[in-house]
C-alpha cells in the first residue's frame, strides 16, 4: 500500500470517531506509550529484586503510577521540543504536533502536569530521592539528549544515561538508597540501548538526515562504524548481563536464559553488520524489544526461586 493511501485511511478512521476521541488518541499518543512499557518493566524489575520478600503492593502501585507520569511527561515534553523536526520525517509527520491536531501550549502544559504529578506522587507515597531521580532523568534527557540531537552523534552515548535510570528508580523506591545490584541492572540497561538505537537509527537514516538530527556516526554512509556499535555494545552486554550470577544474585536458570538470549541477540547484531538492510534492522529491533523485558523476568523469576 502507498503512503498517500495509508494517510488517507488514517484520515478516514479518524473521522469515523467522535472528535473527544480522537483528541483523547492524540493526548494518549504524546505520552509515548511504547516507550513507558520498557519503562516500567525495568521499573519493576528494580523495586522487585530490592524487595527481596514480600511485595508491598501499594508502594508498588505508586511507584509504578508516579514513574508513569513522569515519563508520560518526559515523552511529551519531547514530542513538544521536537514537533518542527517531527514535521519533515515521514514517520512522524502524522503525530498530533507537527500535523496540527494539538497545539504546543496544550502539548506543553499536559507534559508539564504530567511530570509534576508523578514527581508528587513519588515523594509522597515512595520518598524524596526516588521523586529526584525520576525528575533528574526527565531534565537530562530534555535539556542535554534531545537538543543534542541536532548537533552531535555522542547525543546517543549522552541519552544513554538517563535511559538506564528506571531500575534504579524501583529499587529507591524500596531501600531509599542504591546497592551494587541495582547498578548492575542499570548497567544492563545502559548497554541494550545502544543497538536498540541505533538500529532504528539505521532503519530511518534518511528520514532522520532530512530532519537534520545526528543519530548516527558522521560520514558513516556505509554503516561500518555503526555496526561496529552495534556488535561492541552487544559482545559486551552478553557478559554484563550475567553480573547478577557473577555477585550471588542469581542461579542457573537466569545464567542458561541470559547466555541464551544474548547469543540470540548477539546472532541479529551480527547478521545487520554483514548485510546492513533495514529488513534486518528492524529484525534487531524486535530482537531487542523480546530480550530486556525476558531477561529481566528470568531474574525476578530466579530471585523468586533463591
């Protein structure tokens, strides 16, 4: 099917439903829902291992929740800063700024009440350092990654960062204090960004160079300093995923699943950086969606066990 076609059927579908729903879609969609379930699975897997017995359900809750709201922010705060360059990609030339459904003071304020929230909730219900955190990773990642963008490839090493922090947001909200665990997991995080972003780089690099954001390495036409990337980032995360086994933490069901998985993984990294087609960029990144979110499960599945 053509483009034109797919818009003019988005177009058709959005008709078809009443506008207040079509405006509560748009305000859904600033939030960057597809982002927040990786979010609140390292959440998870943070206040999950630092509990070490049993769960307590309602700081649970309100860790989960005010996480979501702050990163509902940060998404659309993002989407907001973003909304002119958004306009000259085709792939998100249809969200709700730069097409012109929702306007930047709305988009704005809804982020900006988003965050606050969710910075209130975490103090109140969790404690001050868990909330500091959460809104420490939403001013990086809007004031140094995404400006960055547009200036520097290093933006990717720099968002990299704030990325890798919502485990040690779970785990805070727990022991109000961080341990050699939970930088591990922040560890595994930080690493799995990277062929993760890249590979939707590779996969959208023109969009990406007529919007005039710097994703990938300069002059890197070929992609050899990319893959290059991708294969490092990847050789090193199948090792830094199994410190968790390394410190005691966990046994062998989470070392025969993380060695597997990352073999896995290492095997898409590998197969894009000899043939470098956005078929297999996009195999990468479903590999990487499916790998995170199992290979923290194996651990609060072993950690459950021990």
């Amino acid at each position: 099917m053509s483009e034109g076609r797919q818009n003019s059927g988005l177009l058709a579908a959005r008709a078809a439903h009443p506008e207040w729903l079509t405006r509560l879609a748009d305000y859904w969609t600033l939030t960057k829902p597809e982002v927040n379930f990786l979010v609140l699975v390292s959440t998870l897997v943070g206040f999950y291992l630092a509990s070490r017995g049993v769960i307590n359900g309602w700081l649970l809750f309100h860790t989960l929740m005010g996480t979501l709201l702050v990163a509902s922010g940060t998404g659309t705060l993002n989407q907001d800063l973003e909304r002119r360059t958004d306009a000259f990609m085709r792939r998100t030339a249809n969200r709700p700024l730069p097409a012109g459904r929702l306007s930047h003071r709305a988009a704005f304020w809804f982020g900006i009440v988003l965050a606050i929230a969710g910075g209130a909730e975490l103090w109140i219900a969790a404690n001050p350092l868990t909330s500091a955190l959460a809104l420490a990773t939403l001013a990086t990642y809007l004031v140094f990654y995404t400006p960055l963008k547009r200036r520097t490839p290093l933006c990717t090493l720099v968002g990299a960062f704030p990325g890798a922090m919502p485990p040690l947001i779970g785990w805070v909200a727990v022991r109000n204090g961080l341990g050699g665990e939970a930088w591990a997991l922040y560890a595994i995080l930080f690493l799995w960004q990277f062929p993760h972003l890249l590979a939707i780089a590779w996969m959208y690099r023109e969009d990406y160079a007529r919007a005039g954001l710097q994703m990938l390495p300069r002059g890197d036409r070929n992609g050899q300093a990319t893959m290059r990337q991708i294969v490092a980032c990847t050789l090193a995360l199948v090792p830094v995923s199994l410190i968790p086994v390394f410190s005691g933490n966990a046994g062998g069901l989470y070392l025969v699943g993380a060695g597997i998985l990352g073999a896995g993984f290492l095997y898409y990294s590998v197969r894009l950086a000899a043939r470098r087609t956005n078929v297999l960029a996009r195999q990468l990144v479903l590999a990487s969606i499916v790998y995170l979110p199992v290979v923290f499960a194996l651990l609060m599945l072993d950690g459950a066990r021990r």
